[in-house]
C-alpha cells in the first residue's frame, strides 16, 4: 500500500466522476471508509443497496460512492460509478494497513536447496524446505512451512502458519489465512481383517491464481492424481476439501463447508456456510447451495439447493420432530383414508343413486 | 500454582465448612480431585447432581464436597458449601499443573519497537510485530505471532501456536488455546464481471476481559468496524466467527458452532455444539440454542430454540425422509380430504335428514 | 522408502502370484500406481470394484492387481491377490515419497530435562519442553511444540504444526498430521451469579498405537480422567473430541464429526463425515453413523443410523420444510379425519342397515 489518495485521485483510480459539494476539495485526503451511519468527515462512504438509502441525507462521510441516479440525492460530494458496491471492494484496497516484515528473517529455515525470488519475504520460524519455489514479491508469514518441492507463486501471501506440504503448487496473487493446511493425507484406508491399512496419498494439490482461502481450512493431497482447485476460487475459514476434489473457476465456498472424496464442483458456484457434498458427485456450473445443506447427488443443472428444517422453539420443535419418525406411517395412513373414502362416496353415491 | 492446599487450607480458600471424620487429620494435603466412584483415599470429591448420590457411601475419597442437606450421609469428611459444583470449579485450580517456560526464550522474535512487559513470558520460536504490546503476566506461548499493534492484556495467556493478526486486541485475564485464529479477514467479496473482488478488511477484532477460547477456533477482523466479544464469552473448539459480528457478555459456545457475518448474540446466551446462526440476526439476551440448530431469523426473547431432525436406523430413517420431499403434497391431500369429508358429512347430514 | 520395486518384488512384497504378458519383463521398475485409465505402460493399476471392470481391457498400465478370477481379462501382466484393494493399500507405501529433514535441526528448541531418543528427528522451530520424550524413529516435524512430560512414541511422525500439551501420550506408530492439537483444555466451566467459573482440565490425552490423526483436528484433555483413543483408531481432519471422551479400537471418524463430552464410541465404528455425537452417550461396537446424523441417545446396538432431510431445489425444499413445523398439527388432524371417518362409515353402515 501507498499513499492515500486524495478525493481526485480516489476518483480516477476507480473511474468514478467527482461531483463536489459546494466548498469541498478535490484535494482532500480521506482517512478512510465506513458505512453512511458511522462515517465520519474525513471518511468516504457508499450507497450499494437501497436499504440503506434512507442514511444517505443525514450522512457526514465526505464523499459518497453511489449511482448517477441517486447522486442529486447526496448532501455531500459524490463519486458517481455504475456499480458502488465493486467501487467500494475496489477503494478498501487503499486503506488496508495489513503489514508484513520486509526480507528474509534471520531466524527462517531456507533449506540451500530451496529457491527464494530476491523479492519475496520470509517471515521468522518460517522453514522452506528442499527443492521448494517462492516466487517474486511472494510473502511466507512468520512459523509458515513450505514443504519439499512445492511451489509458491509470485505475488502470492501465505499468512502466519500455514502449511504446505511436499509436492503442492499454488498459484500467483493468492492470499492464505493462518493455519491453513495444504497437502495433509487424504482419508485414504482398506479395511483387511477388521483393521484399517494406510492408502498412502500419492497425488499433490494444485491451486490457481487469485485464489483466496480462509484460516484452519485443510485441501488434502490427492490419493493418486491432484486435488485441484481453479482459477478464482474463494474459500472461506475451517473448510475441509477433501482428497481429488476439483472446483472450478470463480467458486465461493463459504465457512465450515466440507466436500467429500473426489466430489466435483463447477465454475461460479456459490457454497453458503455449512454446505456439504459427498463424495464422487459433481455439481453443475453455477449451482448456489445454501446455508448446511448436505448435497447427497449429483446436482445436474444450475440452480439453488437446499436441505435442512427450520428452526422454533425447542417445545415446537420437538412436538414436530418427533412426528418426523413417523411421517411414513402418517403418509400410508393418508393414502389408506383418501381410498376409503373414495369408496365411501363411491357407496354414498350408490346408495344415493338408489335413493 | 503453588503448593497444594491442606484440607484446612482447602476449606477456607472455598468458603467451606470442613466436618471432619473420626479420626481425620485437616492438615492431610490431598493429592487431587476426582469422581465420588474414582477417587482415592488422598483425593477429594463432590457431589453436585442428585444422579451421583448413590455413590456417596461407597467413596473412598479422603472428603467431599456436598451441601449442608446431605453431609450427614457423608462416610468421609465433608467440606460444606452451598454450591458443591462451583466449589468444585474453584477447587480445581489447584491442581492444576499446566506448565509454561518462564521468561523470554532466546527464539522468540520480538520487534524492537514492541512493548513487552518484564514480567511477561514469551516462549520459544514465538514473534511480536512491531508496536504490538504484551501485558504484566502475560503468557504468549511457543510458537505464537502477535501481530503488528496489537495488545494482549495483563495475566492473558495464549497457548503455543495462537496467532493474532495486526490491530486487535485481547482483554486482560484472557486464555486462549492453540492454534485459534484471531483477526483474519473476513470473507466479503464484491462480485463482478463473474469474478470476485476483494474487500480489504480493515476492521479488527475486540476481546473483553476473563474470556476463554478453545483450539483451532477463527474470530475474523471485521470488514470496517471490529468484531467484537464481550466479557466473560466462553468460546469452545474450532468454533467459527465472522466479520463484525459481536457476542455479549458471559455467553457460552460450544464447539463447532458458526456465527455468521454481523450476527449479534446477546448476553449470557448458550449455543450447544454444532449451532449455527446466520448473517445479520440478532439472538436475543439469555438464548439457548440447542445442538447443531441452524438459526435463520433473529430471536426477539429469551427461550430454548432447536431445528433438525431426530436420528434412528438408516432404514427407517430413510423411508420417512423421503416423505419429507412429500410433505407439501401430503399436507394439501389432508386438506383436501378434510373438505370432501365435510362435504360428505353435510351430504350425509342432508340425506339423514331427508330420510 | 527405499529404492522402488520390480514387478517381481513387489509381486514378493505383496505375496501376489505374477502372471506376465507375453513379452514382459519381471525386472522392469514400474514408476508408480495409478488408475485403470490414467495409468501409463509405466505404472501399476488395480481392480477392486466390479464398477472398474470395463476399463480392463483397454488399460495401458505395465501391471494390474486383481483377483484370479478377473485374471484372464487382464490384457497386460496381473498380479494375482486375494484382496486387491488391501494390495494396492499396501503397494502405496512403496511410492509415498513424503521427505522430512533428517536428524535435530539446530533452530529447535528441546529443553535439556527432554528425552529425545538418538534414532528420533525434530525439525525447524519445533519445540520439546520439560521432561516430554520422543521414541526411537519418531519424526517430529517443523515447528511442532511437545509439552511438558508429554510422550511420543516410537515410529511416530508429527507433521509440521502439531501441537501436543503437556501431559499427553500418543502411542507407536502413530501418524498426525499438521495443526492438530491434542491435550488442550476440555470445556468445562461451572455457572455463578450468572458468570462462567473454570472448571481447570486435570486429565490428559492417552492415544494408542498406529493411529492417524488428520489436520486442525482436536482432542481435548480429560477433566479428571484421560480422554483415551483406542488402538489403530483413524480420524480425519477438523475432527472435534471432547473431554473424556473414549473412542475404542479401529474405529473410523471422517472429517468434521464432533463427540461431546464423556461420550463412549465403541471399537470398530464409522462415523461418516460430519457425523455427531452429543454427550455422556454410548455407541455400541460395529455401528455406523451416517453423514452429517446427529446422535442424541445411546445406541444398544451395532447398524446404520442416520438423520437429517433429503436435499432439494430450494423452491420445493421450502415448500415442505415450512409443513415441517405443522407436522404434529398434521398428525393430529390426520388422526381427527381417521376418527371421523370410522364414525362415517359406522353410521354408514347403520344407515345402510336401516334400509
């Protein structure tokens, strides 16, 4: 991160028309970004979603990021774009203070084999190991490990603790969240004699450019060929993927989702908090599954999935659930009632017609 | 730790009356705690559920803690209080022999212009970033990272392997286990173009005083404002937290439970494992969500809320749930069936009549 | 691992019977193992599912495990076995090529009251603190912390990032993989005028022989007692084990399943992924808990158990989980038309009798 940039400069890095307000100064340097409500004076704000709208006259930010249609509206300057929500995600890039030591740190472990770009950092404790890549500008967090032979891209920060293990590829302009681990065995085991024998995971893991993953998640290792996820994806905290599967481009896999054994899902897929799928289906290209929904098949067109029961009071809730274990034999009682009175009017109408 | 207590000792740090057997000695210093079933004669008991009484005149412990209204049953001696199960609690700090290396180790790496405090320890391979600050007492374990500007208050401990991100900070008396993350982004991602932008996360996250937090748990940073826990939180393993959502004081989570963006939950809430609360809801004071509940909407009172369905053989399980998918249809034919049985009813009425 | 095998000694090694193509050559090194159809004329292959049986004939691969029933299909050399799936579980292990750093790296810390046995490794950044010991070819990797008095047993590895506290044992022969962190403090804390009281964790963690333990998974410390995982016991990543929890020998838990409390999983379960067990419940030997089921009550005996609702397009699937919250409604009118309807047909029949 630079400078700051002016309301001018904010402006034209992400092509929005400055309409000032009467006596504001182009030359102004916000000191950062908040919501209509909270901003401050030296603060930008947006207007992405017309629920918030009624905030716009009473706000105090400096500048606002909204449409042409609602900027006669704005009490103060506006930054007029097509879409503010983008031109928001685009601006807090300017204000994000994250650090990160600068070099090598003296107390890494480089394994001599290893290959570090002059440009990358290496955080303290981080330990690459043999025959392992870091590309330029690349950031290794502090206690990071870089297992034997994988390879990290240029541009790509790996936060503080992740892991690596041997053999794995990740891609350029990643980011990855602490204690994430990359590589681990798949759950891989024959069971002989009432024991389980180790299937040693032999594959790696590849992953594409412009992926983001959150902290404590865990993308396993293939069992022969890679486990694979595509360009663009974003993947949230403490999400378990298994061993060969495969996402696709531009997916969203939000917190505490799990994807079994050799699952495949598509491009611009969106996976809500929770969501599961089991293992060896494939999901359709632009499927969106919600909130702990469990995908048992395959899912074969675009669409939204669910599963689950809506939640109530506990005394509710356990009135209906317990009805739940007899839901078959309420539905063959049903069946059995609509035939018998089926012959019932069926004799009424009989006895009627004798009438 | 210090010494473990003598029988007198222990009865007055816990406010207890100490009735001694015949021929007991209040000087014996008990060797630990344990289950009324298991103790030995050198350990003390308790008994706080009514479901535990039974074994009360078999125990050998050498005394137990127990209410003034069933000390007489007590073969062994009694320490008596009002509340065996806090006493309990309380009693347990004395034995336990959680270990930490005293001092800074010589691996830790520790920014010139970081604050520790000289009676703070810092274990090995630990890191503290610039500016950030570790309070009187403090603990930061093996191979921890406190980030840059962050503050960790007096007497907190964290265990071997936390890391904290830049900019947050944790209250005073705090313990957090390992491997927990704090302060990684959140995941907010402004859709564009079939791709994903970033949003920075630029706010952090703030952890009141006496709040314990298990393993492997992610409390993100918020994406402007902090997330935000509240004094006294308990907060379990792996449990997941997202951007800017706040938790009141003195609740309790228990493992595995996921909050989603900007949720609040009041005080002195209880989410059993598994539970869930989805983004922007508010659960209100004194909730208790009972295991694995998906919360979707905000709750508006205190009460006990549930969702799901109750297991039992796969079989059975799967004739009914398939009824499920049918549920809508069986709930109009029930409907329908009402009807045509009033019509019948009414016809039959007619016809009686006309009779 | 060694240098890789013959055909001819790996047929040895797995007590395969070899049966040549015409034109092969015993002596041949085979590069590795892959499937019927990825697998090159350098590779072994194996069919242990009748569901791959199609992809014999046109396998290219230099040699295929299989059964001698299926041996005469085989267009290219067989080795001959009883169980194919267990031999390619064992061939595995002659092509893992998993490296680690060889002896103590000089960056770990290892407290001289440690007990590291001469044949063990430790690498970068790990950590062995007061009086812990590590068996004789035990590897514990990169930035691993073993806490006081804590025991690793011979040919153990701990991959990098494993963290075991103080007081624990993790048996032979074991695997554990990163993140992990066995022995922190179970959750247990005793209310008081509405605030938490610590319940401090007295027990440990006692894990047996040849047991895997997959990524950011936990295994809390007992309270009094020991939370103890029987022998040749396999669980998966992000796996959640409460205090005191028993889990007996070969059982199988997948990733994201969570045990409470004081729960007693019996030998030779599975727990299929995201399978869950509330506490102080029995689980019978033999059982099996499908995905993402929800154990509430013990289970006498071994079968499948299962929970949960069948996912569906989220139009339909809300359609009849709003019916779910009317089901008891549902029965009891079900039950009123059934009574209604015998009425029906009694004066119906009286009516027809009257005639």
């Amino acid at each position: 991160m630079t400078d700051k940039p002016t309301l001018a400069q904010l402006a034209e890095q992400l092509g929005a028309r400055l309409r000032l307000a009467p006596g504001a100064d182009a030359g102004l340097v916000p000191s950062g970004l908040n919501t209509l409500q909270d901003a401050s004076d030296s603060q930008v704000s947006f207007l992405a979603s017309a629920n918030y709208r009624r905030f716009l006259a009473g706000t105090r930010a400096c500048a606002v990021l909204l449409t042409e249609e609602l900027a006669a509206e704005c009490p103060v300057s506006a930054l007029v774009v097509d879409d503010p929500y983008y031109a928001f995600a685009r601006a807090t890039s300017f204000y994000d203070t994250a650090p990160h030591a600068p070099g090598i740190h003296p107390s890494a472990a480089i394994h001599a084999d290893a290959e570090v770009d002059a440009s990358a950092c290496v955080g303290a404790g981080a330990v690459i190991e043999a025959r392992a890549r870091v590309g330029a500008g690349a950031i290794v967090g502090a206690n990071c490990v870089v297992g034997g032979g994988s390879e990290i891209g240029a541009g790509t920060r790996l936060h503080a603790g992740v892991i690596i293990y041997h053999g794995c590829s990740i891609g350029r302009d990643c980011i990855v969240h602490s204690h994430t681990v990359i590589g681990a065995d798949g759950f891989g085991f024959a069971p002989h004699g009432g024991q389980w024998t180790k299937i040693h995971q032999l594959g790696g893991v590849e992953i594409g450019d412009e992926v983001e993953i959150g902290a404590c998640t865990c993308i396993d290792r293939g069992a022969l060929g890679n486990t694979v996820i595509g360009r663009g994806v974003k993947i949230d905290n403490q999400v378990q993927i298994a061993h060969n599967v495969r996402i696709g481009d531009y997916s969203a896999i939000a917190a505490c989702s799990a994807i079994a054994g050799s699952a495949t899902i598509g491009n611009r897929c969106t996976l809500a908090g929770g969501a599961g799928v089991v293992g060896h289906v494939t999901v359709a290209d632009g499927s969106h599954i919600t909130a702990r929904t469990l995908v048992t098949k395959s899912i074969d067109s675009a669409g939204s999935y669910s599963s689950g029961t809506p939640f109530s009071d506990s005394r509710n809730w356990r009135r209906n659930a317990v009805r739940f274990g007899q839901l078959d034999e309420m539905a063959r009682r049903l069946k059995d009632l609509e035939r018998r009175l089926e012959i019932l009017v069926a004799e009424g109408g009989q006895s009627r017609e004798k009438e």
